[in-house]
C-alpha cells in the first residue's frame, strides 16, 4: 500500500480506504464489517471513512464496535465522520454551531474515541453563516475533538471564502474536501477545484470511485438482486447513474480491463489514484471478496500508460475543457 499526503497537511493516506456509506449498520452487520475491515487493514488501509448519517448513525456504532473488537492501535488508523444530516427536528440539521457540536459529541460516543482525525461538513449550508461554522470547527480544533476539518461537495468559491475567512480571523482553515469522483463524475475535481490545489494545498478525499458499482460492470446484464439500486431511497440511482448510456460505456470498457489483466472494478480504482489530486480513494464493500480484489487496483495504476487513458477517453468521450480550449 502507497500513503499520500493529506494536500499540504503532514498526515498521510494510505491510497485506498474503506468507508461505510449504506453498507455498515445497513446492508451488512458487525460480522461482516469486522471481516471486511480486517482485510483492508492487513492490506495496509489506515483511513475508514464514517458520517452521522450513514444508517441514522448505526454506521458509526459498528465501525466502533469493530475497531475496539479487533484492539487496533488508536495512532495506526485515521477515522472520519461528518455533519449535516443528525435527525429531524430544526437544530439536528445543517451547520449551526449547536448542530457542529453536538454532532461531534455524537458521533464519538458511537465510535467510542476521544477525538476524529478528520470532520467533514457533509454538505454546504445556506442558512448558516460560513464564518460560524469556521468558529466552531476551530473550537473543536482546539478542544482536542478533531484534528482536521473539511468540506463534502462544497463548491469551490465556498471553500475559498472559508479558507480566506479562516486565514483573516487567525482560524484553522479547511484542510480537504470530499467529493465525488469516477470516470462518469469528473469537471468538479479536474476543473473547478484545479486553483485550490495549488493555492491552498486542498486534499481530497473522494467517493463512489465505482459509480455506485456501476463501473465494476456488475449492472451490465440487469440489476442484481440486494444490489444498491434495489434499496428503498437510492432510486435516483437507476434514474441517472444506472443509464443505458453509461452501461454501454461500461461495456465498452470491459476489453480494456481484459487487456490489462484486471476487473473492471480494479480498473476504475486505479483510474482514479491516476491523478495526482487525490489524495485517498474510498472504497465500499458488502463482501470481504470485495476488498481483496479492490486492494489490488494499486498495481494496475503503472499499466496505465498515456495510450491506454487515451483509449479510456475515446470511450467516455467526457473529458472536462477549460473555457479557453
């Protein structure tokens, strides 16, 4: 396994990590998790993704669970949660500085640590003043609760201003952002977000590398029974992922990943630790099967010489251009 360094931060990656979004405390139980999170951590992965909304919370409450099970060294392994979405009433929501707190509390409860490596604000919120939640994630710097915060799908002038905020009021500024990236999902990381790579040191630490599977070319002959796009709530999954369009693509994809030796699934991986900008690729996984064959991506990435990406090219036929080209 290779470590990357968080952008600019001194704290390192390996280049796959496991997360738990929809599958621990959801599609799979505590058995499972210990089994697949064992073999990532053998395959040397020190990075497990987690959020307070992943299965209302049950997702941290089994990462903890397995973590404490399994004895793993606190300063081996880098752990993850994020804000947003706490529950339904009019303060469990959103980035407040109560909401912040409160998450944070919360969710080391469940994980049942002292402090998370890193706090995602999940998503941006219009009805908090950027320069509040800056305050209160700085507290929690300085509390000792967490010890990098950062942004998920924020757009790139926002984190920007929370940057600029954080730098004028002598706070701690965002470190990362997480955002979506694959083959099908690409200007945000490779366009809008190119100026804060540079800049501002931005490290990413992108989801759904598989497209929600799709790129593992397990949909490629209908949709599999217990698959992600048979849960209740992940319709828009097969109304704009799971599209004739993107699984013809998907097909047509296929001999390259033959040609190389490789799944599909390994393919894609390593697709994405292709570009420099990313600084941990999380992968997801109902199986331990699975983490064993998405650990091997890795060596698929030399494979990737200029004509083989510019064969994957001429079959997305969707890379993102600047304005002046």
């Amino acid at each position: 396994m290779n470590y990357r360094r968080l952008g600019s931060a001194g704290l390192k990656l390996s280049e796959l990590s496991l997360g738990a979004w929809v599958t621990y405390g959801g599609q799979v139980g505590e058995e499972v998790a210990v089994k697949c999170m064992s073999r990532a951590y053998d395959a040397g992965v020190n990075f497990f993704d987690n959020a307070e909304a992943y299965a209302h919370g049950n997702a941290e409450t089994v990462m903890g669970n397995v973590i404490k099970k399994l004895g793993w060294r606190r300063e081996s392994i880098v752990v993850s949660s994020k804000v947003f979405w706490g529950g339904e009433g009019p303060n469990d929501r959103g980035l407040s500085r109560k909401h912040i707190f409160e998450a944070c509390r919360n969710s080391l409860r469940r994980l049942q640590f002292d402090y998370l490596d890193l706090f995602f604000c999940h998503r941006p919120d219009p009805n908090t003043p950027i320069e509040e939640t800056v305050r209160a994630m700085d507290d929690l710097v300085h509390q000792g609760k967490i010890l990098y915060w950062g942004t998920s799908e924020w757009s790139a002038a926002d984190i920007m201003r929370a940057h600029w905020i954080a730098r004028e009021l002598g706070l701690t500024p965002p470190q990362m952002e997480q955002p979506q990236y694959n083959m099908f999902h690409r200007d945000r990381l490779e366009m809008e977000y190119l100026p804060l790579y540079r800049e501002i040191g931005l490290g990413t630490t992108i989801w759904s590398p598989l497209a929600s599977g799709l790129l593992s070319g397990k949909y490629n002959k209908g949709t599999p029974p217990g698959s992600r796009a048979t849960l209740a709530g992940y319709e828009w999954l097969r109304e704009s992922v799971m599209t004739p369009k993107n699984i013809e693509k998907v097909k047509q994809l296929e001999p390259i990943a033959k040609n190389l030796d490789c799944t599909m699934a390994q393919l894609a991986l390593a697709w994405c630790l292709k570009n420099p900008n990313v600084s941990t690729v999380i992968t997801g996984a109902t199986r331990p099967e699975q983490v064993v064959e998405n650990m091997k991506a890795p060596d698929i990435v030399p494979k990737l010489e200029p004509e083989v990406m510019e064969q994957i090219e001429q079959v997305l036929e969707n890379e993102p251009r600047s304005n002046e080209d």
